[in-house]
C-alpha cells in the first residue's frame, strides 16, 4: 500500500500539468462518456500494479446513471485519475457510493485488517519529493466508527476519515458531502499551499483474506 500511493505520488509530481482555469465545479467522473459493460480500468483512468490486483470493475447502468461496480477477493485494486483542484475555491467533494458487501473483519485502524470496500482518495502532491505528499482516504469501513480519523499503519502518507461503517446501509445508494479544505486543516493543522494533484478509487480485501463489492457513481469538487 505504502509503495502504491508513493507511486501516485511520483507521477502526479512528473506530470505537473497545467491548472484549469476557475470553473463552479469540476467533474472528474460521472462514467456517463464510459462505454457500458467495459471492464477492467475505465478509460482515462490509471492501475497501480503493486499487489497483484484484479481489477474486477466493470461500468454497469443504475437507472439513467452509469457507475463503475467494483468486486474484490482477496485483492487490492486501486485507480486513479489526474485532476487539478484548487481547494481554497472549490472545498466541497461530492460522491456516490453504495457498498454490497464488506470485507468480513475490516477495520483501517490496524495493519493487518486495513480492508475496506469503497475508498475514496484526494492526493495532494507537494515538491520537490513524493514523499511529502499528503493523501486524504476517504472510506467506508467495516469496524471502525463514523467520524474515525486515523494515519494508515500501511503507508504514512495516508491519513483515513470514516465516513461510513458497519452494514446498516449496505445496498443503498448514499451521497456523501465533504469540505477537503476543513479536513485537511484538521488533520494536518494548517491549509493546504498546494492543490489536488489526482482523485483514486480502490477496493481491498487482501488483508482479510475475504471478498468486498461497491459501486462509486459521480465524484464532484464545488463551492460550499
């Protein structure tokens, strides 16, 4: 995990690809470009090798929608796409998500059980070298409670935030609201000087040794 996001981190650094100009919102996904029944990575999206991952996604139709439905057993596959977001002006993420099954004993406060079924992840990367970079998890975890703020025992550049925990709302359909800004100046004590560099996506159960399924609709950065 540790040498995956270092991973990201490096090659947000190298691209250094130019800043948008200022818009209401950003979209950096809402599948609906993606061709139906694709499997694998999503097109414009990016695989990190390390674990041996499945990749067992697929865009599936959720009513007019489409999402991308992930599956894991006994993996851990991670996505990523580069998206250039000035949180001083657009604090606001929202996403989509809905969770099938958890993986069973999960729980991002331990090494050993760092599993979890729908992950959201905003990296922010800061030069001159990837292992400054700041990655914020967002997760929906099987054991450990709401409102969890916890520094992956995985790799140090991640610092999880439990938004959803336990079985009461699996196979529902959830939009979570977060302010990265105020998070990011509660976890790391100050505001961010630098933008978001990459969105990523992931699933894993690799730890559990059990198998995990969510799906992830649109993800969105707005004003408050």
């Amino acid at each position: 995990m540790r040498r995956l996001f270092l991973g990201l981190a490096l090659a947000i650094l190298a691209s250094a690809a130019a800043v948008p100009a200022e818009l209401p919102t950003i979209v950096v996904e809402d599948w609906s470009r993606q061709v139906e029944g694709r499997t694998g990575i999503p097109e414009g999206w990016k695989g990190h090798g390390w674990g041996s991952p499945k990749y067992d996604f697929a865009i599936v139709a959720e009513g007019s929608d489409r999402v991308l439905r992930l599956r894991s057993r006994g993996d851990n596959s991670t996505i990523s796409k580069e998206t250039r977001v000035d949180v001083t002006k657009l604090p606001v993420m929202v996403w989509r998500w809905k969770v099938v099954t958890l993986p069973a004993g999960g729980d991002c406060r331990r090494k050993a059980t760092d599993d979890e079924a729908a992950q959201v992840y905003v990296t922010f990367p800061r030069s001159p070298t990837a292992f400054r970079s700041r990655i914020i998890g967002y997760v929906w975890d099987t054991t450990a409670p709401v409102g969890t703020i916890v520094k992956s025992e995985s790799s140090d550049l991640v610092t999880y935030v439990v938004v959803r925990s336990g079985r009461a709302e699996l196979g529902r359909w959830l939009t979570e609201t977060r302010n990265v800004h105020d998070d990011y100046r509660q976890i790391y004590g100050e505001s961010p000087a630098e933008e978001v560099g990459a969105v990523s996506i992931a699933i894993d159960s690799n730890d559990t040794r059990s198998s995990a399924e969510s799906s992830i609709g649109a993800i969105v950065f707005r004003k408050p």
